[in-house]
C-alpha cells in the first residue's frame, strides 16, 4: 500500500516555517548578535555588550516559558489556535521591521524591538505547533512535522543568502555601505515573514467547538483552569511527562549551539565572512537532512533516530574543543546541518505521538515551555564555565552535561514499537 501524499493543508501549514525561519536566521543567528555588538552597542565594551545580548536572551526565553502554557490553554478554548498565532506572528514582523529604525548606540531600544520580535515568533510557534494535528494523520506526522523543519531551513536560508550578498555587496542593491544593507535587511524579513504566512492563514483549517458565548474575561478564567488541569493530568501521561524532561535537557543543547554559535566562532578569533558562510552551509545542509530524518524515523523509530542525533551533537562538543581554523568551522556547520533540523522535527511529532488529541494545544503549550525555557539554562552554563576556567572551548563541552542524561532519560520513555 502506498504512502499518502502531503495534502494542500498541511502544505501550506509548513510555509509557516518557511516565512519565519527567516527571523530566527537573518535576526537571531546572522546578523542580530554580531550587528548589536558592533553598531547598536558600539558605546559598550566587548564584555558587557556579550553580557546584554546573553542576558536579554535569557530573559525573553524566561517570559516565553511562563506565557507558552497559558497561551496553549488559551487556543484550546474554541478554534482559536490560527487567531492568535497571527496575534503574535503581527507582533514579530512588526517589531522586526521597526529594528530598520533604530540608530547606532540605541542598544536599549534595540534590544526592546528584538525581545518583542522573539516573543513574537516564539508565542506564533505555540499556536502553529498545535495545528500540527490538523493537516496530519498520525501515520503522516513525522512527515509532516519534517517537511515544515526541512521548509524553514530552505526559505529562511534563501532570504539570508539575499541578505549576505546585500551585505558583502551593498552597491548592487543601491546601498551607501554595508549598516544600510543589514539594517534593510532587517525590512526584509519582515515582508518575507508576512507574505508567506499567508498559505497558512487561508488554507489551514480547525475543527471543534467555537464557544462563541465566551468572552474573553471567561475565556481567560477558562485557560488558567485548563493549565491548572493539566499540571495535574499530565502525570497521568507517563510517557509524556518522561519525555519532556529529557527533551528539557538535550534541546537546551541544542538550542545553545544554535544561538552561541556566532559568539563562539568570534571568540576563538573567526572572521564575521567565516561564521555567515557557515550559518548558510548549515541552512542548506539542513533542508534535505530533516527530511530524511522524518523518512527513517519512520523505519528506525523516534527513539532511534533522536538518539543518533544526540550522539552526533556529543561527538559536536568534543570537535568544538580543538576547533581552530575556518575550514574546521566549516565542518561544524556541516554537522551540525545534518542533525539540528532533525532532532526538532522528531522531538515534536514523537511528543504528539504521546499527548491526548483533545489536548494538543494545551500539550504543546507545555512543550514549547520547556523549548523556551531550557535556552536560559544553556547559556548560563556555558558562560560561566568559559569564565571560571578561562576557556571558551571549555564551554562548550560543558553541554555534555545537558545532552548525555537527556539522551538517558529518552530511553526511559516506553514505546510500543521499540
């Protein structure tokens, strides 16, 4: 028998990931950290402007983690889940497109506008997640979720190629110099993230109750109940909860390389050409590897393929220790191309593989709390063990200490087919 094809919907549901995979790689990896330090915070030493940019990471992922179970309760109250994820997703194009607005030396504000673009994408990725089980069936999920990974690691690649080539040449698109070219830039994900949101809002459809006798102030009391509710209901789900603690620790693994991955290569003396060219071989390493990842998760198992992600990331830690040169970065980039799409996608159709339907949004709400805010924990760790130890290098190996007892407490989950 015949697998079935994508449908429209679910098509359209992952060009979400296409439109805003374009933040988190121009904004978030490219250009935010390395632009904040040399232009916004230029008024500020190496030290403390490395300290803001951490801190106010740290801080944002902290209010996610507190919102991410309330707003999931929240969408599973009536078919509410595409009505906030257009809330939020206003709130990250906005707020990324005012960042074009801001002067050299205004780090305040710019970090303001970027904490609010994160909470933005961060709070749209609760809603979209939970719409997951719509445009799926089970049977399809892993291929569904990867095809969303493997579309935002495709689309936001593109965008930044245009951006880095607006950026090593600002004279082709009619720029002055190369701050004009980042902070456009900047525009650009904006327009790109609006535009192709689009499929999703008009394709994607929800089922279940509207409760339009609701309002808000009810459904508000409504959504701390189901939270509350859910604190106690999900130590019924034994397998869920077990799984949640070891993604809590391997995603922050995963999530910190992610986002100190700019940070790292400069510390170690890499120039800024090095590090771009390799967020890009990343994004297109990326797109065809998660795909693969959702096919032979299907063959091999979601604990199987995690744990072959998982290994490849401790085997990462230890190549980062004697990493010294650009074509060695190079090959991190590479690596880290083939398993970082992967392990997302799986981790999140394994977990909805292991909730209740009825409570997908609620469920995920949780999920996305522990995404969100296992990135405070990282970058704490690696921070201080670099500075206790005077080593960077050191840092980074400190992540074993997130992903080995995650990669334990995966095996810990029960699963039929294993």
């Amino acid at each position: 028998m015949g697998q079935k094809k994508i449908t429209k919907s679910a098509w359209s549901w992952a060009f979400y990931d296409w439109a805003n995979s374009a933040f988190a790689t121009t904004v978030m990896a490219g250009f935010g950290p390395l632009f904040f330090k040399s232009f916004w915070a230029s008024d500020l030493d190496a030290v403390m402007s490395t300290w803001v940019w951490g801190a106010t990471n740290s801080l944002v992922g902290l209010v996610i983690g507190i919102l991410a179970p309330i707003l999931g309760a929240y969408s599973d109250i009536g078919r509410n889940r595409k009505r906030f994820l257009y809330f939020f997703a206003f709130i990250g194009i906005l707020s990324t497109g005012y960042l074009y607005f801001i002067p050299e030396g205004e780090w305040f504000y710019a970090m303001l506008f970027y904490s609010l673009a994160v909470i933005g994408f961060s709070g749209g990725n609760i809603f979209y997640d939970s719409l997951l089980i719509f445009v799926s069936d089970s049977n399809e999920r892993n291929k569904v979720s990867s095809l969303g990974f493997s579309l935002g690691y495709l689309g936001g690649g593109l965008l930044f190629v245009i951006n880095v080539l607006m950026y090593l040449n600002p004279s082709w698109f009619g720029f002055e110099s190369e701050i004009q070219a980042i902070l456009w830039s900047f525009l650009t994900v904006a327009f790109w993230w609006a535009l192709f949101s689009l499929p999703t809002l008009l394709n994607v459809k929800e089922f279940g109750n509207t409760d339009i006798n609701l309002n808000y102030i009810s459904m508000t009391k409504k959504a701390f109940l189901n939270v509350k509710s859910t604190i106690l209901e999900i130590r019924k789900y034994r397998k869920a909860a077990i799984f949640l603690i070891s993604y809590f620790l391997y995603i922050d693994g995963v999530d910190t390389i992610i986002r100190m991955a700019t940070s790292y290569g400069s510390d170690i003396g890499l120039e800024m050409s090095s590090m771009i060219t390799a967020l890009i071989i990343t994004q297109f390493i990326g797109f065809p590897s998660t795909l693969l990842f959702g096919v032979y998760a299907d063959k091999l198992g979601f604990k199987r393929i995690l744990t072959i992600g998982i290994f490849v990331y401790i085997f990462i830690c230890f190549y980062s220790t004697f990493m010294t040169t650009a074509l060695e970065f190079y090959i991190l980039a590479s690596i880290v191309g083939l398993v970082q799409g992967g392990v997302q996608a799986i981790s999140r159709s394994f977990f909805s593989s292991l909730i209740p339907t009825e409570k997908a949004a609620e469920f995920f709400g949780f999920f996305n709390l522990i995404g969100k805010t296992s990135v405070v924990i990282g970058p704490i760790l690696v921070s201080s063990v670099a500075m206790a130890l005077g080593n960077p290098r050191m840092g980074i190996l400190s992540l074993l200490l997130l992903f080995i007892p995650g990669l334990i407490l995966l095996w810990k989950v029960p699963e039929e087919d294993i």
